[in-house]
C-alpha cells in the first residue's frame, strides 16, 4: 500500500513536469506546439526529397517506412537526451525539497510520449496520404509500451550517469547523431552490409523493424525476438531503477 | 497572534515519548575536487589528497521527540544545512547512526517549484504536485491558496508578470498551504523562515508557521533568525565547523553564542 502511494505520487510529480515542460518548450511561439508535428515532417519532406531525386529507394510503401522510423528514433533520442540533463535541469527543486526524485527522468520520458502522440497522427495521415496505413496499426501500442520500457530504463541509466559526469550531456549528443545516422531510418540493411552486422546490437534496430513489420507491413514480428525485447526492455529498466536508487542520495552533493 | 509561552506550551508526557528524529555520531566528508581533478585521484587512487576534503559533520547527535521543536544555529559552513539534508535524505552519510519515523519533509526556500512562463495557477498545481497534493486537492485548494496571497485577480497571468513581492506571495503561500496539506511527521527547515512580502503577509505567514510549529511535528529548523529560534524552539544545538559546541534551553544557548561571536 504504502509502496502504491508512493509509485502514485512519483507518477503523479512525473505527468506534471512533463506536462510543463511540454507546453514550454514552444512557449511565445506563434504555432506553439504544432513545432512537435511540424519538425518531424520537414524532415520527414526533406529525405523524402533526397530519396527520390537523388538516389531511388526500393523500399516499399517507403513514405511510412521513413516517417515510423523517424519518429521512433526521435522519441528515443529526445527522452533520452532529456533525461541526461534532467536531474541538472531540475537541480533547484531537488536540493530545496524532498521529492520523489524518480519522477525526474521519468517525466523527460513522458514529455516525448506527448510529443509522439501529435507525430503518431502525422504518421497516420501520411500514411492514408500513400495508400500505406494497415489495420495492424491496432497494435502499435503493444510495440510502443515495450518500448517506453526500454527507454524509461535508458532514462534512468542516463540520468544517473549524467550526474556524475557533466560531460555526458555533449558526448550524448554526438552518440545519438551517431546512433541516428547508423539506424536504418531512412535506408534499408541487407545480411552482407556491416551496418548489419553493428545493427544486431543496437535495440533501436529491433524496435523500429518490429514496429515496421507490424504496422506498415501488417507481418507479425518474429515470437522469439519479440519476446527477447521484452524481457531485453525489463531488465534495461530494472538496471536503470537499481543505478537510480542506490545512487539517488549522493545526486545532492554533485549536483 | 499567539505568545511565546502559549507556543511553547506543550504536553510534557509528549516529550518523554521516543524521538522521531535520532541520529548518533554523524559525521560527513565532502570531496571538493571536481572533473579532471577527480579523473587523476581516479587514475591514481593510493595519492592521499587530503586538501580536497572538507570535514562537513564530525560524530554529530542529534534527536527530536514528536512535538518538539529543535533549532539549529552556527555560523555559515557550520554544517547545519548538511546535517539537516543528511537526515532529508539529500545527502548521504559517511558514518553514524539515523532512525526516523513518519514521514519526512526537507524544506530549503521557497522558489523551487515556481516557472516564470506558466500561469500563476498552473505554478501553484506544480507546487501542489511537488508535495504529493492530488490533482482535484490541488484545484480545491487554489481559491484558498490564491485568497491567502492575495492574487484572485491573477490566477490565469504568467508568473513572469508579478512583481517580486507578488512572486514570494505565490510561492511562500502555495508552500505552506500545501505542507499543512501533507502534515509531515518531521519537518526539516533550513532558512525558510524569513518569508519576504509585505508587513500584513508576513503577519499572515507568521500565523501559519505557528499554526505549524503548533501542530504536532517534530521539527528541526536551521536559521539565523535567532528572535524566531528563541521564540519558537525548545532547544538549540550549536553547530560549530561541523560539531556540537553548546546545546540546550534556546535563551542560554543562544545567548552563549551571541557571546562567543557577538
């Protein structure tokens, strides 16, 4: 019970950071929070571009293909960028009173969920555009909630280390370019490229394959890998609660 | 508004139950060394560095009994925030012993929680959320809390147009009404006492802070508001480059300290 009430106020602390930090980010803008819809899909319009003036993509139905990978990897790169800074960001509310300090990374991550929500229907409305959008759609928050695990753990991982080494917040910033450009976002792999082969280790991969398979090809994903995910997403966020909370009380004296 | 005695005016059976707060033998060290100069102590770790460390608390003891209100007093770097983020839970221990009971409320200023670019009432639902207030206690208790700051009129205003005065009103207000919400079982405060605002708020607040010392918690405030310390403790432990150098009566402790440093 008692755990509940806390779980419940941890969440509760979590929505309402996010939910500031979601209406200020466009703050004083004149299309305010129509910046989450709009970035997306100039980029998704300028790959889209590239793909078909400069090199033809066989990719089918690649319109959806490009968008679902895109948004996938930004709500990844977004919670987690969010969450190497949040415990930095929010230094004056942690040092001045007792709060649930979990709610801290947790709200970086659902800020992003938001934000994914408003490129979700710019997806489906791209998608009907092309003629490319399947039933299976239905199914994308049993994929999405896995992953809201995984990056909920990374979140937390992130935000622990982030902490301690001021540094991260720059090296993280090149690592997710990094990891941006190397997940098949807008290109496909085949067995024989070494983008492969280093894609086989990157959970990004899996998730957005699975969520491609599922709903722009209407192909249910493999049983054993999925299942490989959500154990793989568990254990990312048990990690990432065990760093957490046996690091929380020192947190104070680095921030 | 009530008197020092009536304040002080408490069960005495109260004060032979076991302590809420009951830490032994303190003591914390912190690293001053940062960033590069951590990366060499880590490159080579058997280097004793002994300049980079500041004795923070040395074997501090310290208890509080449900009801009783203990002050803190020392002058700046003396270790009292410390001691007090030590048992909040911000900081942790090098050495020593820390047993509570109840729930635990660390308090340091009052502009946490405040955004300049959201409305006044949104800041004050943040306030509420920050103290664990549910969403619908929250929006019960806004008339109250804007009423009480004086800002009905400014509810839907961003709070980067208030004044200061009217800024300290929101947070200080939006902090106390939410903490007699939460009724912690120990209330840690370090130098929140001095409220700001204008002479009828601070009466006001004033109110309020006796209406918490009154109700029951065992509180262990910092300050060096040492009229408020004398009027509102039953004790005072004297902190001094991290230890006790005089505890006891707030008059005779306090009064020792002005002597000392005075």
């Amino acid at each position: 019970m008692r755990h509940s009430t806390a779980l419940g106020r941890t969440m509760r602390l979590a929505f309402a950071l996010a939910e500031a930090r979601f209406w200020l980010r466009n703050a004083g803008s004149y299309i305010g929070i129509f910046w989450y819809v709009l970035e997306p899909l100039v980029f998704f319009l300028i790959l889209i571009f590239l793909q078909t003036n400069v090199g033809a993509s066989s990719i089918p139905e690649y319109p959806a293909y490009l968008l679902l990978g895109l948004i996938m990897v930004n709500f990844f790169i977004g919670a987690t960028t969010g969450a190497v800074r949040s415990m930095r960001d929010n230094n004056g509310l942690i040092q001045s009173v007792t709060v649930d300090t979990e709610a801290v990374p947790l709200s970086a991550v659902i800020q992003f969920i938001f934000s994914h929500a408003f490129e979700l229907v710019l997806f489906i409305i791209v998608a009907l555009l092309f003629h490319d959008l399947s039933w299976h759609i239905i199914w994308y928050p049993v994929i999405f909630s896995v992953y809201v695990v995984f990056v909920s753990g990374s979140a937390f991982i992130l935000a622990t280390l982030g902490v301690f080494i001021e540094d991260l917040f720059n090296i993280w910033a090149v690592a997710s370019r990094l990891l941006w450009l190397g997940t098949p976002i807008f290109y496909s792999l085949s067995p024989g490229n070494p983008l492969y082969v280093l894609n086989r280790f990157n959970p990004l991969y899996y998730f957005i394959t699975y969520g491609r398979d599922l709903v722009v090809y209407g192909v249910v994903p493999d049983p054993a890998g999925m299942v490989t995910l959500v154990f793989g997403s568990i254990a990312t966020l048990a990690v990432g609660v065990i760093l957490f909370s046996k690091n929380k009380r020192k947190f104070g004296e680095f921030l | 508004m009530n008197t020092e005695s009536n304040v002080k005016q408490r069960e005495s059976s109260e004060h032979v139950t076991a302590p809420r707060i009951d830490a032994s033998a303190v003591s914390k060290r912190f690293r001053l060394a940062r960033g590069a100069r951590v990366l060499l102590h880590l490159l080579r770790p058997n280097r004793p560095n002994k300049s980079n460390l500041l004795q923070a608390l040395d074997g501090v003891d310290v208890s509080v009994r449900p009801g009783e209100v203990v002050g803190l007093i020392g002058k700046n770097g003396s270790g009292k925030s410390t001691l007090l983020k030590i048992i909040g839970g911000l900081y942790e221990k090098d050495r020593g012993d820390i047993r509570l009971s109840g729930r635990v409320l660390y308090l340091s200023g009052f502009s946490y929680g405040t955004n300049p670019y959201l409305t006044v009432r949104a800041n004050m639902s943040l306030i509420g959320t920050v103290f664990g207030l549910r969403r619908k206690e929250i929006k019960e208790k806004i008339p109250e809390i804007a009423a009480f700051a004086g800002l009905e009129d400014f509810l839907d205003v961003e709070a980067f147009k208030l004044s200061s005065g009217m800024t300290t009103r929101l947070n200080v207000s939006s902090t106390f009404f939410c903490m007699e919400h939460v009724k912690p079982d120990i209330l840690l405060l370090d130098e929140v006492l001095s409220t700001g605002g204008d002479i009828e708020f601070q009466g006001k607040t004033m109110k309020k802070v006796e209406n918490l010392v009154r109700g029951g918690a065992s509180i262990l405030v910092a300050s060096h508001d040492l009229q408020f310390i004398e009027r509102f403790c039953h004790r005072v432990i004297w902190l001094d480059r991290g230890r006790v150098v005089g505890s006891g009566p707030a008059r005779e402790t306090i009064a020792a300290y002005i002597k000392a440093y005075g």
